[in-house]
C-alpha cells in the first residue's frame, strides 16, 4: 500500500484509515476559485479542486497560450509563454513520460487545453493557513498549448486570466455515456491502494473575519471528517445521468434545484425546483440560482442594481451583514428528511470585480441552477461513486487552518 506521507504538523496523527488530503483555499477576489497550492522543487502552481471536471493536469515546459479570435477553434495572432508550469525535466521524483493524447475544454469550449504526455510524481499540496500533505505517485497530465476563445485589440497585450492546473475530482467513467479522458486521480489512488474506498468529501472552515479575505478548507479521497459539519449529514436524490444511455453523458454531481429562503421569505420559485437538474462545481465561480422574481429577491435580501443592470450590494463589501443568509433546502432521498444549507451572502462578495464606485460585486445570477464556489464554502459535500450516493450538511463551522481531526474520519458516508 502506498503511503500518504504528512508534513511534520500532522506527522503526529497518522491516519488509521487510508487517505488522501488536500488542503484548499477559496479567494474572494476577481477570480473566485477552490483551489490548492501545487509545490514542487521551490515552485508552486495554483491548481483548481474541480467536482465539474474528471481530469488532471497542469502546464508543463514551453507552454503556449494563444487568443485573439472568437471563433470555435479558432488560432488567434496572440502567444504568450506560459509562466508558473511543472517542470518535470528537474524533478527528482518524476516518472519517464507516458505519450497520451489530452484534450480538455472548459466554459462551453471558451478555453481548451491540450498535451501528449503523462507523468507520475510526489506532490506537496499547501494553504494559506500553512496546511500540508505531500502524496506519492500521482499521474498528472501536462499539456503545453492553451486556446483561449477571447477577442484582441490588435496589441496583443491582453490575454485574460486563465487556470494553470486543474484537478477534476468528478467519478471516474468507462461506459457507454462517457469515457475518463485523462488521469483522475481518485480512480488511480484506488487502483494503487493509497485509498480503500471511493468516497470524498470537501468542506470550508469558518469564515474569515475579512468579507474580501481568503477563506480555508480542505477535501479528503477515500473518507469523511465527521468534525467538518454540523447537524445531520443528509443524503439528498442524485440525479447522475444512466451510464447505459450514451445520450444521456453528463460530468459531475447533479441534485434536484434547492427551495430558497431568505429569513423565512421563499424567494426561488417551486416550479424551477422540481424541473432540471442542478450541478454541484466547486470549480466555476458564479452561483446560478433558480429564482425569476428578480424584484422579490433584491427586496428580501437588500441587493441593488447597478446602472447597467448587474446585481450588486449597494455598499462596501464589508458593509454586508454577517448574518444575511441565502437558506437552501434540499430534499433528501428519504422523503421524510431534508438539508438545510445556509449560505452567507458575503461568501458572494467578489472584492475588485469591475463595478461602480459604491457597490460590491457579487457572485451570483438568476436563472438556470449551478451551485458554485460560493455554495461551497458553506456546505459540507460528500460522495460515495460507487453507490451514486451525494450527502450534504451545513459547513463552514470549523476553525480556521484546523485540518484533519483524524479520529473523526470513516471511510462510508454514515447514513
């Protein structure tokens, strides 16, 4: 069995249970992301911790982005060397690179990536909050060109951010629906026996006194800290797509819409609840919550408009109330049960986004139904593939930076 090896700071409590652990961040900045520090040989990457993807992988050596059309796979005039990329030719620990043909795209095809090799390695994952936990044996992809579906004033001086890794933690697939592309890694930790089941689980600490600061968290593959949530954990309907009908693919966790509520007033609307199925992603930065009754949501919870019609706080961000929640019921699988997630609307805070002087940008739209990084920052998720089970509780109530409480841990969603 492969070894899950921990930084000195939590050498002290090895795990009776076979793991894995990645501390994350989420910045409430422009760019809202879950994410974990990737560090290897004094460089450190900032990898996204995508439950919307099923594929990892990173830049690697003489990495190109390029931009400047708008078109559908369309080479712009624009190239830019990548910066921040894996350098596995000075890695000590790196295996001899595997051809593989990658290809992965992102944003309904705004971004794709693409690379010719795999390659298996230790890596160190880090936090703000000084969190650490070195695994071994890894298969990451490494890609070396970007296209970016993103128009050009003619300088090519703007290329627009862009993820430099992603770690698709969404099921692994083989089937007539949809096939893994690339290297996932929960499948491969179980296929080594660095973990023994294919549960995880993710969830964020307490909020940071800051409404623009970062907050901290942390996900575990092959098991579930009890210490991370709070009242029951609930296992609510999945609606994951029949591997037997190919035309029915999907990537992902999926759950029937939640009811709404903002201090007992239902703002979403009961219609929308019981239609499409909603998608759970901590890798996209905006919640799409379903509610058409714009005006009755922006009187219940005190948002404004700003003059060009974007949904804003008419105030600071700091100005918004640390006790103002979105309260998101789910129906559990049991039809007697269901889960109530609370929300704060300052996890929707996004600090230095482009709106007027006065407002503070928000994370959030009206229509359709995608809970995002802002939803995830306040529920604790876990998930056992093999019996298609989702299970959510409220989150956000450990201390900050405080890691995994390894005697809390069990390796079944207890439900």
């Amino acid at each position: 069995m492969a070894a899950v090896s921990l930084t000195a700071g939590l050498a002290h409590a090895a795990a009776t249970l076979p793991i894995a652990y990645f501390p994350l961040n989420y910045y409430n900045g422009p760019e809202h992301k879950i994410s974990t520090n990737l560090v290897i040989d004094q460089t450190t990457i900032e990898v996204v911790y995508d439950l919307g993807s099923d594929t990892f992988w990173t830049f690697g050596p003489n990495s190109t982005e390029n931009w400047g059309c708008t078109s559908l796979f369309c080479p712009g005039p624009c190239n830019a060397s990548v910066t921040d990329y894996y350098n596995w030719p000075e890695s000590s620990t790196a295996s001899k690179p595997e051809p593989a043909d990658f290809f992965a795209s992102y944003g309904a095809f705004t971004k794709y990536v693409s690379g010719d090799m795999t390659i298996n390695d230790t890596f160190t994952f880090t936090s703000v909050a000084g969190q650490s936990s070195t695994i071994p044996n890894l298969e990451v992809a490494v890609v070396d060109y970007m296209q970016q579906r993103l128009g050009t004033d003619g300088t090519c001086t703007d290329s627009g951010s862009y993820d430099h890794g992603i770690m698709g933690v969404a099921p692994y697939q083989h089937s007539a629906s949809w096939n893994t592309s690339g290297p996932n890694v929960r499948h491969d930790l179980l296929q080594q026996g660095t973990i023994a089941a294919p549960v995880h689980c993710m969830w964020f600490d307490e909020a940071p006194d800051n409404a623009n600061g970062t907050y901290t968290g942390g996900a575990i593959m092959g098991g579930l800290d009890l210490s991370k949530f709070t009242g029951d954990l609930v296992e609510v309907i999945s609606e994951l797509a029949d591997p037997s009908e190919p035309e029915a693919a999907s990537v992902g966790y999926y759950v029937p819409p939640p009811i709404i509520s903002v201090n007992g007033t239902i703002v979403s609307d009961v219609a929308a609840a019981l239609g499409s199925p909603c998608q759970i992603d901590s890798g996209t930065s905006m919640d799409s919550l379903p509610i058409s009754n714009q005006t009755a949501f922006q009187l219940a919870t005190g948002i404004a408009s700003t003059p060009d019609g974007a949904l804003a706080w008419p105030g600071s961000c700091s100005s918004i109330p640390a006790d103002l929640f979105l309260d998101m019921e789910f129906q559990g699988k049991n039809a007697s049960q269901s889960v109530t997630i609370k929300v704060p609307l300052r996890s929707y805070a996004r600090d230095g986004y482009d709106v007027p002087s006065g407002y503070c940008a928000l994370s959030l739209s009206l229509s359709g139904c995608l809970l995002a990084s802002p939803f995830s920052t306040a529920a604790f998720f876990a998930a056992d593939d093999d019996k298609g089970m989702i299970a959510l509780a409220q989150g956000g109530i450990s201390k900050r930076g405080s890691g995994v409480d390894y005697s809390q841990v069990v390796q079944s969603i207890p439900i």
